[in-house]
C-alpha cells in the first residue's frame, strides 16, 4: 500500500468520524434542551405550590383569586397598591 491510498483512506475515516461527532453533539444537545424544559417546569411548580396550597387552606383567597381574575376593574385599590401610584 503506497502513501496516496493511505491518505486517501485516512480522509474517508475522519469524514466518517466527524458525521459521527455531528450526530452525537445534536443528540447532546436535544436530551439537554429536554433535560434543561424539565428543570424549568420543576421550578415553577416549586414556586407556584406554596400558593395553590394557600388557596386551599384559606377559602376566602380563592374566591378572591376567582373573583380578581373575572373583575380584575374593581380592584382599584389593589391596583394602585401594587402599582405604586
């Protein structure tokens, strides 16, 4: 085997070896997107349970939480409160 079909085989190995690296980066990159969605989600459930426990606890948060969200005009006072006017 002469010099020329060695390099020539050494060049179609590393074209296949590089493909190969693409193809495991863009699956890397695809399970950490996921893992990174997954994370995200864990976190804002970690945020928003301490609420949804207090609206269960406490009836009158709720029907106020129900109430905001269908009159949120008559809270003027709420408003302007949280507003900083």
């Amino acid at each position: 085997m002469d010099w020329a079909k060695a390099a020539s085989i050494a060049t179609v190995v590393e074209s296949i070896i590089v493909i190969v690296s693409v193809v495991f980066i863009w699956i890397q990159l695809r399970l950490q997107t996921k893992l990174t969605r997954i994370a995200n989600t864990q976190a804002l459930v970690e945020i928003s349970s301490p609420f949804n426990l207090e609206l269960i606890k406490d009836a009158a948060m709720a029907a106020l939480w129900i109430k905001g969200s269908k009159d949120y005009d008559s809270f003027d006072e709420v408003k302007q409160r949280y507003q900083g006017d």
